[in-house]
C-alpha cells in the first residue's frame, strides 16, 4: 500500500466508535439498525456500530432478494455471529418483483426496497425486550419498534409551514401553500382523516410565518420576538422546532478523518462538474 | 511558593451557555476541592465552537449578569474562560476572560482569527489587535488563544513585557491519522510548538484544549504543562474529558531568564527598524 494513505488502524477505530457515540447519542440515539450484505463495507460498519452499543444494541438486517448470491447471506450470518449481533431477515423479492414488472426489476429499486425494509417496526421485532441496565430514556425508547415510530414522527410531522413553500421574494405570511398541500402529518404522511397541520402543531401558519420571517430572515432574537408582541409559548415552540429540524436539512455528519472531509473542508458547488 | 493550576478539559455542549455554566461551576468546585488557586478552560468553553449563526445568540458582553455566578465564585479561585463577547463597539470576539477577586481582572480577544479549512472564524467575529498582559496575583499572564500561538509575535510580544505564564486555551480538532504520526498529528504538533514557545519565552506554557464532537469534528484533548525550559510536567492525554492540576513556580520563568538572560539580550528596537524599512521598500 502507498505509505501515505496508511493509517493507525487503532486510532481511527477509537475515534470512529467514540463518533458513532457522540453523534447518535445527541439525538438520544443507543441503538443501531443496519443492512447487513456480506460485503466489507456493511461488515466494517456492524463492527464499529457493534462496538460503539454494544452487540446485542446493534440489529443486523439481511435483506436479500431472489436472485442474490447465497454466499452474501452466509457472509453475512456468519459476520453477525461473529460480532454477536441479533439479526433478522426480510426477503425483498415478493415486494420487489410486486413493483411494475418483475423481470425488469433493477438494482436501485431493489436499493430502495431494502430501506423501506429497514424503516418497517417488524424487522426491530427480534430486539423487544432486550434490556438496557442504566439506560438513560429506558422507557421511551425501550421498544425500537417505539423508538423508530418516534423518529419516523420527528422526521416527518413539523416544519414550519413558511420553511416548506416559501418562494423567494414573498412577503411573510402570504407563502402561497400548493394546492393539494393541506398538510403533513401522521407517521404515512398524509393527512389522517379531520385533522389539519395547524390543529396538530397548536398555532396557524399566518402567525408562524410571521414570526419566521423575523426570526430567520431579520434576525430576530426570542428577546426582540417577545418585545414584537409574540406569544412566548409559540415563540418556544417555533423556535424548538426551527432547530430541532435542522438535520434533515444537511447531509448527514460525517466523522471528520481526512484532511479535507465533504461538509468541511471539501467546499464545491453541488453542481461542481455540472 | 508554588501555585496549584487545574486544567479543565471539558466538552461544553454546543450553544447551550446554561449547560455550560453549570459543568463550569462544577469545575470550579473540584478544582477548589483539589485545593488549586487557578482554573483554565479551554477556548470558547462556555459557548463551543463552530457557533456558525449562532455566535451572535451567545454573545454576551464582559458585564453580562450571565457571568455573574463564576465571577462570584472567582473570588475564592481564579478562573480563565473562553466566550463569545459582545464588545461595547456592538462587535463579536472570540474572549478569553481572567475572573479574579470577584471581577473581570483581565481579558484576551483572539488576534489571529482561523479562516481556512474547516475555519471560518472571520465569518462571525472581529479580530482582537492587542497582547496585554494580565496583572493577576499569581503572577503575570499572557493569554494566546489556540491560532494565537501559530504565529510568533504574540508569544514575543509577552515575552518583552516579562510573563511569567502563557495560557493556550484552544478548541484544536483532531487531525491527522496517518501512519507516520504516532498519535494524532495535531497534538504532536501542538507539544512541539507549546514547547518551543516556553523554551523560547521562558515562560511556563499552559495549555488547555477541549475534547468532544461538533457534527463530526472531533476535538483531541492533549491539554498539558511545560516549565519555562520547555520540559513538560503534566498533560491530559487522550480524548477523554478530564482534569489534571499541576503545581507550579511562577518565579522560575525569572530563574530561568537569570541562568539564559535571553530576555535581557533582546533588540527590539531592530525589530522595529527593520519593520519600518520592510514597510518603506512595500510603498515603492
């Protein structure tokens, strides 16, 4: 190997397990899911993810599809018992080949598949009950089924209203909302039957707009929100969630390693190349 | 007479002063309880680092009532903090405040903002443009904020106005995992310019880097202690959060200045000739 690109693989282990750690753990996150293929890449992944929870905090999910080659699953079994992670398997290719027509099948649809596999409470059954002595948020997040369908609801119920429709240049408050765009809530996604957004997030959107508008464009502290005659539970409120969204709007954090790391210090254009 | 200083290297969370406050004051107490008469912490301790659009939400100016807990507790040991400061000119700097006797005794404003790789520091702050000296009653200080010590005429600048210490709080990230290094390539780096700083200044160098992560930068610890002959007494090593209180001489930067009078060899006024012709030769 080219000496340059040789590492300490005990420091970058440490420093990825104490990543994997840090960064879960301030989203209250202990315990990981991933797809387990029989390749380096997902085993490398179990592995650190392993040592950073603990084995039995780490659920393997192999995924294979009619087609796949036998060994990967074996591969991947064997790599689990190795690490002792429980696993769970969920064959794609009933719903798979279910997707238009099953001979034209491709690799990316079966990709997506296999994460709609990873996001269904059922492949997390196998880890009910597992016991966390001195778990911090014991009860909520007990049951993974429980603790997916929580993140699944933070991922999906708020945004304030003026951060989704926004077109450039529209004075606050009057963000025209796309027809058709009554709301988003509930765990699917769509409305759940004599519900609206508003009713669900406590405050309507014209207020909220409103105070968005000063909070993010003006720059308004919650001091001078308050002075501007707004209500302090919505100014919390809004607030809170202004900042407890931002995650789904970068990439996801990547441990810094090398000397220049996308997010960092890799500074293009997403149309660098373009 | 020896002066026990404790070294705090936390892992402040980002933004969250109140939290910060609070983990400051319970270093206070252990540092008390350790019977040390001075606390360092690290860069930007009661803030975190990469503020970004935050740093003007966690300004504070050097009077804020914010403050007043550790000023208070300043009275029974001295401390040095990191902070965002909102300066009288409305302007933001990256501080570095020595709480004493129950007040501001002194403070720092970051003179060599980082801007370049994962930096951005300009972005959001305004530059400091002095090296005063603090008069503490342990001794006389010289605080160089992280980038601070990377460029010379900071330590120099202490080093003619006779400190007995140099106090490094930085918020260094952990880089460099090469082969080659042994360690982190950063903390390898930062020991030999910490040391030969305090070889050079015969000043005691005491630095305090914080540990933990800010969306995937980790920061790498290391903080330590070297003697006024570039010898290190103490250091924190690892990337754990932790405390180490070192004791120390403040009068044995003026023996050794007595045993190696580089201090009284200094030409300054060559500095400042040479200066004026480079400045001379740049208008033609």
């Amino acid at each position: 190997m080219n000496e340059q690109l040789d590492v300490q693989p005990e420091l970058v282990i440490e420093l990825l397990v104490r990543f994997l750690r840090a960064e879960a753990g301030k989203f209250g996150f202990r315990r990981a899911l991933l797809g387990l293929s029989g390749g380096i890449d997902s085993a490398i992944s179990a592995a650190l993810a392993a040592r950073a929870f603990g084995p039995e905090n780490v659920l393997s999910v192999l995924m294979p599809y009619r087609t796949s080659n036998p060994s990967s699953e074996r591969d991947a079994l064997e790599v689990a018992k190795a690490l002792g992670t429980p696993t769970r398997k969920v064959d794609i290719s009933a719903m798979a080949d279910g997707y238009l027509d099953a001979e034209q099948v491709e690799d990316r649809m079966r990709a997506r598949q296999r994460h709609g596999a990873l996001s269904d409470d059922r492949a997390l059954r196998p880890l009910d009950g597992v016991a966390r002595p001195g778990h911090r948020h014991e009860q909520q997040d007990r049951d993974p089924a429980r603790l997916l369908d929580a993140v699944r609801r933070r991922s999906q119920r708020v945004e304030p209203a003026r951060r989704l429709v926004q077109a450039p240049g529209l004075p606050a408050g009057r963000a025209p909302r796309p027809s058709g765009v009554r709301a988003r809530q509930g765990p699917v996604g769509g409305p759940l039957r004599g519900q609206t957004d508003e009713e669900e997030l406590g405050f309507g959107y014209a207020e909220a707009d409103r105070l968005l508008h000063l909070l993010v464009d003006r720059r308004y502290s919650e001091r001078d929100l308050l002075a501007a005659g707004f209500d302090p539970e919505l100014i919390r409120s809004v607030v809170r969630r202004v900042a407890a969204n931002q995650y789904k709007r970068l990439p996801p954090i990547i441990a810094k390693l090398s000397q220049r790391s996308v997010n960092h210090d890799f500074r293009y254009l997403r149309s660098w190349g373009h | 007479m020896t002066i026990r200083i404790q070294l705090a290297q936390v892992e402040p969370t980002l933004g969250n002063l109140e939290a910060n406050r609070a983990l400051h004051l319970a270093e206070v107490e252990a540092a008390r309880s350790e019977g040390a008469q001075a606390i360092c912490f690290p860069e930007l301790s009661l803030t975190g680092y990469f503020l970004k659009d935050q740093t003007p939400e966690v300004a504070l100016s050097r009077e804020s009532a914010f403050l007043e807990p550790l000023v208070e507790a300043s009275r029974r040991i001295s401390i040095g903090v990191g902070f965002v400061e909102r300066g009288r000119d409305g302007r933001t700097y990256n501080s570095y405040a020595w709480l004493e006797d129950g007040r501001v005794a002194g403070l720092h404003r970051k003179v060599h903002l980082v801007s370049y790789g994962m930096f951005e520091e300009s972005r959001d702050l305004a530059a400091g443009e002095h090296y005063k000296p603090i008069e503490s009653k342990l001794g006389r200080l010289g605080v160089l904020i992280c980038e601070d010590l990377w460029h010379m005429e900071g330590a120099w600048l202490y080093f003619q106005q006779g400190v007995d210490a140099l106090i490094v709080p930085s918020a260094s990230p952990a880089r460099g995992v090469e082969a080659g290094n042994d360690g982190l390539g950063s903390v390898r780096t930062w020991r030999s310019l910490l040391e030969t700083t305090a070889t050079m200044t015969q000043s005691w160098v005491v630095h305090v880097n914080r540990t933990g992560w800010e969306d995937g930068i980790s920061f790498g610890g290391g903080s330590r202690v070297i003697d006024p002959y570039g010898a290190q007494v103490g250091e924190l090593a690892g990337l754990d959060a932790g405390r180490l209180h070192v004791d120390v001489d403040p009068r044995e930067a003026a023996r050794a200045r007595t045993r190696v009078p580089l201090r009284r060899d200094e030409k300054p006024w060559i500095l400042r000739r040479e200066l004026e012709r480079l400045a001379e030769e740049d208008s033609r």
